[in-house]
C-alpha cells in the first residue's frame, strides 16, 4: 500500500512539473469557408499566472511572438494575420518597460487561399516567450503543421 502511494506521489509531482515547463500550449485548425478559401485559426492556451509577449515589442525587451506559414504549400495568405483580442499594456518590472502581452487564451486567425490541393499544407511557425510574475522561460519554437486531403 505505502508502495502505491509513494507511486502516485511521485506521478503526481512530475505532472506538475511537466506542466509548469510549458505554461503556453498552441493548436491549430484549418476551416475551409468555400472550395478555395479557408481561415486558419492558432490557439495560444495561457496557463493562469503567465503571459504570452505580444508581436510588437521594444528591441531592448523580451522575445515577441512571431508566427509566419513560410514554410505553407500551395496556398495563398489572404490580409494579416489577426489577434481575437488586443494585448493587455502594462509596465513590466522584469524587464523595466511598457509591455503588452495576453495573460488568457488568444485565437490567432489568418485567412487563405487554396491554390492546389494536390500537395497543399499549413505549416506554422511560431515563436514565443513566456514569463509569470517570478521568471521567464528562454524563448520556443513550436511548427504546426495541416495537410490537406
């Protein structure tokens, strides 16, 4: 039995820990709207206590997110990509400047064109710090990527 418990115990800690190194977790569908045309949509899942930096940042401060579909094939990006809410403005102390970052989830959407399908995919690249009121965490690299069938 105190076997058993010791077991769950250990479990139970290295979940947490697990899940406080990746205090942002992203996922991406891809909604088609017509034959040709679609909406991709990125989901930034905040855990409580942190923030995710936004994408216009001073130079001398943290790493903004980036997300770019470069990497996409046979499609085309239709207007900018859109935040479904502005970032929050605030005077961070860490980092001894104004900032502005989400500290709740935020749907990224980036509307597309379907060029061809044979052969067509998403692939997002996104860039991103995160920080609580204690520390940051170093800046990541997250692809996502769609294939169309």
């Amino acid at each position: 039995m105190k076997r058993i418990f010791l077991f769950l115990c250990v479990a139970l800690f290295a979940a947490v820990a697990v899940m406080a190194q990746n205090p942002i977790r992203w996922r991406m569908t891809v909604k088609m709207t017509s034959e040709t045309e679609g909406v991709i949509t990125l989901r930034a899942l905040v855990d409580e206590g942190w923030h995710l930096y936004g994408t216009q940042l001073p130079e001398d401060g943290p790493k903004p997110t980036k997300i770019s579909f470069t990497d996409s094939q046979n499609i085309s990006l239709v207007g900018k990509l859109t935040p479904s809410v502005a970032p929050k403005t605030v005077n961070d102390p860490m980092f001894e400047m104004k900032l502005n970052w989400w500290d709740a989830n935020v749907n990224f959407t980036q509307r597309f064109k379907l060029n061809k399908r044979e052969g067509a995919k998403v692939v997002a690249n996104v860039s991103y710090m995160a920080c609580n009121d204690q520390n940051c965490q170093p800046p990541k690299n997250q692809t996502l990527t769609y294939v169309f069938k």
